[in-house]
C-alpha cells in the first residue's frame, strides 16, 4: 500500500512540474491549436465581423469589392431603430415581436411537454401490445425536414382545397351544416378568433393572435412532442422498480408514486429538455417563413424571419447584424433566468 502510495505522489509531481509535466503540456496546447485555429475562422471570425457590422450603415455596394466603398460608423443608431420601433418596413414593431415570441415558445414548450410525459407514460404501461411499434412510430415526425412539414401542413391549412377544411366539412355535411360555414383561411385571416390570450394596452400594438398561430401551434405540436415524448421515455426506463415497491408496501397511493417517484426521475431530464426546446422553438425559422409568411400583417412574424427579411429581403446589412446581437442577448438572458429558476443543471440525489 506504501509503495502504491509512494508511486501514485511521483506520477502527480512529474505531471505537475519538471521537465516531462512541461513537455506533456506543451504537447496538449499543440494538439489544440487545430480546433482553436479552425473555431477562430468558422465561428469567432464571423462572430467578431458580426458585432462590428452592426455599428455600421453595412449595405450591398459595400460588400461590392471593385466599388471600393466602406461603410460608415454609425455608433447605436442601428439598436435604437431596432428598439423604437423605427425601421422603415412595414407592420413592424419590436415590442410585439418579442412578446409574441416569448409567448409562441413558452406555449408549444409547455403542451410538448405535457403531452411528450402524457404519452411515454402510456406507453410505459406494462402488458401494453404492440409498445415498440408505437415508440418507433411517434418518432418519425422528428426525421422529416421541417421545410417538408411546413409545405405540407401549409396546403393541409388551405382555405379551398385543404384536407383540415375538406374534414370539417364533411362532418359539419353530417351534422346538417351548409358547405360555405368551414371556408376557414386560416393562415391568411386577420380577425382573432379569441382575444385577450396576450395583454393589451392604450397605445400598445396589436396582441391578437390570428387564425395562423393556431394553425401553426398544432403543426408544431404534432412536430415537437414525439422527441419530448422520447426523452421522457428514457428518464422512465431508468426508475428502479424497487422504489414502486417499497412505496407500495409503505401504503402510498398512485397519485403518491407518480409524484414522489415518476415526477421527481422525470425532472432532471425534462427541464433541461424543456430549455432546450424553448431555444428551438424560440428560433423555428421554418414553419413561420414557410407555412404563413409571417402574416397576417405580421402578427405571427418571429425574430429570426424578421432577421432574415432585413437581410436577404431589405438588404440592410448593418441593421440585421445588429438585430441578430439583440436575439442572442434575449436569448442568452431568458436561458440564464430560466435555468437559475429551474435549477436545470444542478446535481439531483434522488
């Protein structure tokens, strides 16, 4: 033991200090030097480059190497346009865009989450037929390309041919109704079926949300809670079932198990999961480009399509690479708040 001991204290000092600690250090900064050279150039480049067009009036003939001119420092003039709402493109304004951004990712987090927990504990029931076909079909929405799934729910939503509509009908044929009541447009109609979902005030923008964010929160719906659903899986198939036991021999009823055993397994894996879909889906480019263009009136416009309109569609360089810097630190901020509260990346000893 003493010599194991003794053996145990040179191999740290030789790593520590001395010659051979110098030359296996040196060695692993060498073999880092690829992977900072490239990050450098891929990521903290474009980073940099970024950060620094944002304080400019970047625009295409700038970006035009033979026109030769530069573009001028312009200090926050771009983040206070951002901010105050004076971009000169139509129905915008930075208030209503965060709100209903905030409001489109908490949503469609908190009923994938809910149903992804609902149905892996349906299918975790023991003696259930035919379980592993279930697992293995619920999965497939998470393989097909998001631009695929917001063209097909887009035409699926069409107020004349739209199979959403042609069901409706048919059903409302059943039950007596005329053809002309379930002409829905759903993706282009600007009259709120509910108000008061989001808070409004004298002088504020317009909260209302549309017969598009409805449409598009189901298709989002049927897209995100197969993964949640996967995860959660997971965390269930790791709980012993001697806990069951013991809390079943202890007198403690269903509701008791579920929340003191299945709830208290299933946090440390959903509450990351659950950060991690909100920053998903607080930047899901697809289905809002795709399936309603932002409209009506761009009531259902996030902030990564409004980014993407500034720069490929406005050509406002300089204004984009600032709104971009804007999305990250909101981003940055609700993930910090939201994991201080949730405590998602503490230890848990169950």
């Amino acid at each position: 033991m003493a010599a194991a001991t003794a053996r145990l204290g040179a191999l740290r000092s030789r790593f520590r200090g001395g010659r051979g600690g110098a030359r296996s250090s040196r060695a692993a900064y060498l073999y880092l030097v690829p992977a900072f050279a490239v990050m450098g150039v891929i990521t903290l480049y474009p980073l940099g480059f970024q950060v620094w067009m944002s304080f400019t009036d970047m625009a295409p003939i700038n970006l035009n190497i033979r026109a030769n001119v530069p573009p001028h420092f312009i200090g926050i003039e771009n983040y206070t346009n951002i901010i105050s709402s004076q971009l000169a493109i139509p129905n915008y304004n930075f208030l209503r865009l965060i709100i209903y951004n905030l409001f489109w990712a908490v949503s469609n987090v908190a009923i994938h989450l809910v149903l992804g927990v609902g149905i892996a504990l349906l299918l975790n029931v023991k003696g259930l037929w035919f379980r592993r076909f279930y697992r293995a079909l619920y999965i497939l929405p998470v393989v097909i390309p998001p631009i695929i799934v917001a063209t097909v729910w887009h035409n699926m939503f069409d107020r004349d041919d739209g199979a959403v509509n042609l069901i409706l009908a048919g059903f409302g044929g059943f039950l007596g109704l005329p053809a002309g009541a379930f002409e829905i447009d759903w993706l282009r109609q600007v009259k709120a079926p509910i108000d008061g979902l989001l808070p409004s005030w004298e002088g504020g923008p317009n909260l209302s949300l549309p017969l598009a964010f409805y449409a598009m929160l189901v298709t989002n719906t049927w897209l995100g809670w197969p993964l949640n659903s996967v995860v959660a899986t997971g965390a269930l198939q790791s709980i012993p079932n001697d806990l069951y036991e013991a809390a079943e021999m202890d007198g403690a009823t269903a509701w008791a198990k579920f929340r003191h055993i299945t709830l208290a397994y299933l946090r440390p894996a959903m509450i990351p999961y659950a950060i991690y879909g909100f920053v998903l889906t607080f930047n899901l480019f697809a289905l809002a480009y795709w399936m309603s263009g932002g409209g009506p009136e761009g009531r259902t416009e996030l902030l990564v399509t409004q980014a993407y309109q500034l720069a490929n569609v406005q050509r406002l360089y300089g204004v984009a690479a600032a709104f971009a810097v804007i999305m990250f630190f909101i981003l940055l901020t609700v993930t910090l708040v939201t994991n201080r509260l949730t405590k998602a990346t503490q230890s848990y000893n169950l």
